[in-house]
C-alpha cells in the first residue's frame, strides 16, 4: 500500500526519510547488532544519540547556554502540574490565558497547586479569537503567566508572543513547536509533547531558563522536579530512548530541510493554501478570527453536517485521513505539522474542490 496523507492532530505524519532510515537501522543500530530499543540508555552510543538530539534542537531553535533542554516522559498533560510545582508555592498566584480547550486543562490542573487566575479567557467569541493583550489581568506577584500558542482542538494560534514583563512566560508548544522560528529567550518555560513536530509519543521535551531550574516547592516528585533532572542529563530513570532517537533524526531532517526560517515559510504556505480554498467557498467555512489562524490545525465545517461522513469516507477512499474533527467540536480539521508535504495539502484541496461540485 502506498503512503497516505495522514492530517491527524497527534500523533501525527512523521517525515518519510527518518521513518526510511529507522526502517533501515532497526535491527542493526550503529553496527551494535540490535536496534536502538534493545540498548541500554547509559550506553556510549545511546548516550552520543541523545546529546546530539540535544545540540540539535538547541541549533534548530537557537537555545541560548542559559536555558536546559530536558527530554522527559509524561506528556505536556504532566507539565501541567510540573509547572507549579516547579515555579510556585501552593499559595502563590500564577495567571493562565485561557483561548481553548488546552489552555482550559492547563488551568485546572494548575488550580490543583496553587491560585491559578483567569488573566483573560475567550468565552465570548466561543473560542474563536484571542483576547487583546491589553485587557488582560496580570498580577505583578504572578508565579507565572501560561498560555498555549496554539490550540490543538479550536485551531486558534498567537501569531505573537505575549508580553510578560519580569513574570515567567509559560507556553504550552506541544502543536506549534519547531513550525517556525521562535525568540526562546522571551520565555521562562516552553514544553511539548512530542507526537506532533518532534517524534513519537512518549517523549515530552521541556526548555526551561536557568534560573527556574531548582526551585521546586518541597514534596515535589523527583521525575517533575527540573533539578534532578538536568543534573542527570534526564536519565533520572530510563528515558524514553527510541521516541529521543526518532526526534534526534527528526531534528536532523529539519535541519537539513533549512531550519525554522524555511519550515515557516513551507508552514506558511500550506496553511495559506488550505484557508483560502475554505475562504473562497460557500461550502466550506472556519470560524476562527483571520488573525489567529493557526498554521498547524485548520478546523472547518461543511454548509451541510449531513455530508460529514460521505466527505471523510471519499477523503480517506483518496488517500486523506483522519480529517475527523475533535468529537468537542465536530466537522473536520486537518492539521499540516512539519512533514505534511505540500502535495498533501494540494491533494486537500482538489479534493474539496471536487467534493463540493459533486455534493455542494
Ligand atoms: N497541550 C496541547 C496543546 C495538546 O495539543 C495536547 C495533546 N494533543 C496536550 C497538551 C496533551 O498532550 P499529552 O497527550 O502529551 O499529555
């Protein structure tokens, strides 16, 4: 069977040459004669995989010497807690941007830990939109401010990094990570979950400044505090060693791709191309403000719900998955992470086309 265009939100299209190559090593890793899965973490050659994973991702992203990269286990959802537990005592207030279904989950495990305040939440137009900045209610004793750049389920994508002042931004990367050239050092935390741009499911990579980094409040486990964990290089325990090789060979194929200015710019274009098939249709629509759009998840609903089932069935019958949309919000939503190729997209959109002069 051929290779399909697969637009699912995570995990999600891995590019083909770092799935080529895995194939390729799989049983003879390094000339170890076993795969990677079957080698100890604290072996040489893991160990060299993983540093290079590191220095990769600090080229890809420019991650200034003041900032830890850990690759940690326990998806963004764990970070959820990790952050306050890092960052805050229980008492401290911290504030949370809230512009989806993400950010919302953010927010109530960080009430869990500590006075989480609502600094602005999208409510009134239904999650379509982001707040003005200027409006927002910040808390100069704030912990922190978190916010999630981009909202997986919604679609909606800060096409700007909030201004935090002396306050550490927190951001919730795991859908827009690695999409585009990114100012790192405007932030305090940035984590992800990997099984989107980075790699497979398993793997959660954080990047946390210096300074934040060993002042977790007493009884925090030691797998979320940030201290033990840089000082062990991650390998507190076994690490999640192939998902880290995988994203080690995906942050290869990103930088020989061009890096983040070139995958913007693809990014850029992909999400373009998409939009204005939906914006120039009667019969397709996407509620989201033209000013949040995100790039990486494109929501959007056909004039007529009964169609949804003959639209997905024809699509995936024409080699285009998983468009089901979240079961919150229905419809369809494509998402064109870093190694969903322009031809993906365009096959997307002929599709749609055609679908709609047959059945609009
Ligand atoms: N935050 C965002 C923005 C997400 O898209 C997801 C997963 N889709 C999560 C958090 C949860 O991530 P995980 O499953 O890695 O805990």
């Amino acid at each position: 069977m051929e290779r399909v265009y697969n637009f699912s939100a995570g995990p999600a299209v891995l590019p083909l040459p770092v799935l080529e190559r895995v194939k390729d090593e799989l049983t003879d890793w390094h000339g170890c004669g076993m795969s990677v899965m079957e080698a100890s973490h604290r072996s040489k050659e893991f160990i060299s995989v993983a540093e290079r994973a590191e220095v990769d991702l600090r080229r890809l992203l420019d991650i200034p010497e003041s900032y830890r990269v850990l690759f940690l286990q326990g998806g963004a959802t764990t970070q959820f807690g990790a952050v306050p537990f890092n960052l805050a005592g229980p008492g401290d207030r911290a504030d949370y941007v809230v512009t989806g279904s993400w950010s919302k989950k953010a927010l109530a495990e960080g009430r869990r830990f500590l006075r989480a305040e609502v600094a602005a939440d999208a409510a009134a137009s239904r999650y379509t939109s982001i707040p003005d900045p200027s409006g927002w209610q910040l808390g100069s004793d704030s912990a922190y401010l978190h916010y999630t750049p981009n909202e997986t389920i919604g679609g909606v994508e800060f096409h700007f990094v909030p201004e935090a002042g002396d306050v550490p931004l927190v951001a919730d990367m795991s859908s827009t990570i690695l999409s585009r050239p990114l100012d790192v050092r405007r932030f305090g935390v940035i984590y992800a979950g990997a099984q989107k741009n980075i790699g497979p499911a398993g793997l959660t990579v954080v990047i946390v400044r210096d300074d934040l980094v060993g002042r977790a409040r007493d009884g925090t486990p030691q797998m979320m505090d940030y201290l033990p964990q840089a000082e062990a290089g991650s390998m507190l325990n076994t690490p999640a060693t192939f998902a880290w090789y995988v994203a080690g060979l995906v942050f290869q194929w990103a930088l020989e791709e061009g890096g983040m200015q070139a995958m913007g710019e693809r990014n850029r274009r992909k999400a373009e191309a998409l939009y204005a098939a939906i914006d120039t249709s009667d019969f397709y629509a996407n509620p989201v403000a033209v000013d949040c759009r995100s790039w990486m998840n494109v929501p959007f609903t056909l004039a007529d719900p009964s169609l949804d089932g003959a639209f997905l069935e024809e699509a995936k019958r024409e080699g285009l998955t998983n468009l089901k949309g979240h079961r919150s919000v229905g419809g369809m939503r494509a998402s064109l992470y870093n190694a969903m190729p322009q031809d993906g997209v365009d096959a997307l959109v002929a599709f749609m086309r055609e679908f709609e002069r047959r059945r609009g």
